[in-house]
C-alpha cells in the first residue's frame, strides 16, 4: 500500500529510504554525484573493448635475401661487424702512417744531413783552455776553391789558388745571460802563433805554413785567454750555394763598389745579392779602410744570412729549406764533436739581433817581414776577453766598430 504522502516523486523517502526530496530539489544534486560523465561516456562510446599490445617477436626481422632495403639489418653472417673491425684497421693505419711522417722522417732526415757535416780534430788538443761560462763559436770563412769548377772560379773570380787560406775570423759569443756578440777578429791581427811565431793570424789557419783549424784556435785561446766551444768552417762554393739556396740576401751599401779582382761590380743603395754578387761583396778590400772595412761587411752580411735562412720564408718552404740543408751541410767543415744541432743553436742565437763588434784596435804599423800589420788596443781588448771569460755581456766601452 502506497501512503499517499510517498507517492512517486513526491514524499521525503522511497522505500529504501534512501532519498529524500527536500524542497530545493537536493535529490537532485545527489544524482548528479552518481551520473556518468560525459567524456567517460563519449570515450566508452567510441573506445568499445580495451586495446592490447601487439604480441612480441623474439626474432628480429631479416632483410630478405637481395633485398634493397635502406634500414639497417641483420643478415646472421657477421658481415656489418666485419665492415666495423675493417675501418678501425683502416683507422689505425693512418694514424701510424701520420706519425711516421710526423716523427720518423724528421729524425732519419736529421741523422742524414748531421751525417754529410765534414769534420776536423779543430778542438780537444793538449793545452786547452778549461770551460768558461757561456758559449763561443769560431766561424772561419776560407778561400778555398774545393767544389769549383775552373769556369767557376773565372765567374767568381776567385782565382787557382792552391791550398787554404782565411779571409774571415769570427767569433759568435753567447753569454749566460744578455744579448750575443758577433766579434771580428782581422786576420792582420799580428800574435804569436804556437810553433811558428810572431806572424799575422791567418797564417796559422794556412796549410803551406803547416797550419790548420786546431791550431788557428790555438792561436785565438792563448792571445785571448777565451775559451772555443764550436768550431765552423765553410769555402767559397759553400759560401755561394747557401745565398743561392735562400733566394739571395738584401744588403744597402752606401756607396757604389767595384772591385775586377773580386768580379764586383754594385750601385749603392739596397739590393738583393746572388750568391755570386754577395762572395765579390765580402772579400773586397777595395774601400779606404781595406781590412777592416772587409771585417765589418762580413759581419753585416753574415747576420742578414743567418736571419734570412732561420726566417719563417725560408724554414716553412721545402723548396728552399731542403736546399739549404743540402747546400749547408754538403759544404760546413766543424769540429769532430759537434753536430746539426750545434749549428742550429748558432743559427738561434744570430737570430737575437747580436751586437756586432771587433777585437779593439790599437795600431796598424808596417813589421818587417809581416808588412802592414794590426795590433790589438791592450786595454780595451783586455776589457772584451775578461767579460768573455766571465760569461759577462761585453761592455760598450770595449765595442770596435
């Protein structure tokens, strides 16, 4: 029986007593609670049964066989591996073929032309100074004509000497600390030469005198009391094939030169000398002060050499750096115990832009038998030789122009 205060939709409670009506329509609210949403119902609506993962395969697709497929396969026959293992072979062969190239060829190179260094017992002789602080190199340029042929000797206009003599004496001086000094040493310079005599220098470098390297730097040692660590020698065909291997040097004489015993011929002002044009240049004596004037072009002259042959042009350019090794070690003449690297220490140090000096001055009298001779100023020169002893820079007020 149906109270008719409960009628549908009409009392507080329905039979369970769940809900009430109130009277702002709270039953409906409560509904609201219990309805589906609408997205959950579009998405039940369109989804239908649940998705499932497609079942795995354990085998990896194959490639067929000849097939063209651009995505990476996998045939089973270890042939991509191979392709791997071949280009780190192929790798690593580079690399070793890098630094053979990089350090193998520089040293065999380097072995090679130390090897073609002429060498000569010029120093280690009986009675040799002790070391002193610093470093000294004797450079000596001699006439000799060895590797000139006759037409060649015409050209330069060196003449048939026989034997050889010093027309330059040189000594590179690095102190311990300061800048180098390229010292002149004039070859009328009149000192006593051991087993000869009161004689000019350069007669203890001649053969006909029985003189010779070692006893040139014996000389130099016991009139100086300096000490020679290096000793350099290069001929007239050297002298040529170095100025010729680095495309000539620029010098700027002030005035015009013309000498027909050196086969010189110039105009003053700056201009590049073949190495024909720089031998006439620096064996002419044909100016008011004959020898010493010589001494002071030798010295220019020598240092624009070593600075053109160590510049970045010449050292980065095979077709000039090889010549010159060739030329160059084909044609120095050292001592037996120096090497390659000897010279390339010489070569840095000329490159510190070196004072260039001679052994000072006194007089230039005429001695019966000897004729016009040079005579060191005793205290000055004595100033320059115990600063050199000392490893000391050498003063400006022992400096010879």
């Amino acid at each position: 029986m149906v109270d008719g205060r409960h009628g549908r939709g009409g009392g507080d409670a329905d039979r369970t007593g769940m809900f009430r009506r109130s009277p702002d329509g709270g039953a409906d609210e409560i509904e609201k609670l219990y309805r589906p949403r609408g997205s959950e119902q579009r998405s039940a609506g369109r989804s239908g049964p649940t998705r499932r993962m497609p079942p795995i395969d354990d085998d990896p697709p194959r490639r067929p066989p000849g097939g063209s497929g651009r995505g990476r396969g996998y045939d089973g026959s270890g042939s991509a591996r191979r392709r791997r293992e071949q280009r780190r072979r192929r790798r690593r062969t580079i690399l070793v073929l890098l630094l053979v190239v990089l350090l193998v060829l520089p040293t065999v190179f380097y072995f090679w032309a130390d090897s073609r260094l002429q060498r000569v017992e010029a120093l280690g002789f009986e009675g040799q100074l002790e070391d002193q602080p610093g470093e000294t190199y004797m450079i000596v340029g001699s006439d000799s004509r060895e590797g000139l042929s006759e037409e060649q000797q015409q050209e330069f206009g060196t003449g048939d000497a026989a034997g050889k003599r010093t027309d330059t004496i040189m000594v590179l001086y690095v102190p311990e600390t300061g800048k180098p000094s390229i010292v002149s040493v004039p070859r009328d310079s009149y000192v006593n030469i051991p087993g000869v005599g009161e004689n000019k220098i350069n007669a203890a470098f001649a053969e006909a005198l029985g003189g010779g390297p070692t006893r040139l730097v014996q000389t130099f040692e016991q009139a100086s009391g300096v000490r020679i660590d290096h000793y350099v020698e290069i001929g007239f065909s050297g002298f040529v094939g170095i100025v010729d291997a680095v495309g000539g040097v620029e010098m700027c004489p002030e005035e015009a030169m013309q000498d027909p015993k050196a086969d010189l011929d110039i105009e003053a002002g700056c201009q590049t000398m073949d190495g024909k044009t720089a031998l006439g240049y620096v064996r002419t004596r044909a100016t008011a002060r004959a020898d010493l004037d010589r001494i002071q072009r030798q010295r220019e002259f020598f240092s624009a050499l070593v600075s053109k042959a160590t510049s970045p042009g010449t050292l980065l350019n095979p077709f000039r750096s090889v010549p010159l090794v060739t030329e160059g070690t084909d044609t120095f003449v050292v001592d037996q115990d120096d090497h390659l690297i000897d010279l390339a220490s010489m070569a840095l140090a000329m490159r510190e832009n070196p004072a260039t000096t001679a052994v000072p001055v006194g007089s230039t009298p005429t001695i019966a038998g000897a004729g016009s001779v040079v005579l060191w100023d005793e205290a000055r020169s004595a100033e320059m030789f115990e600063a050199m002893q000392a490893g000391e820079p050498i003063p400006e007020s022992a400096m010879q122009e």
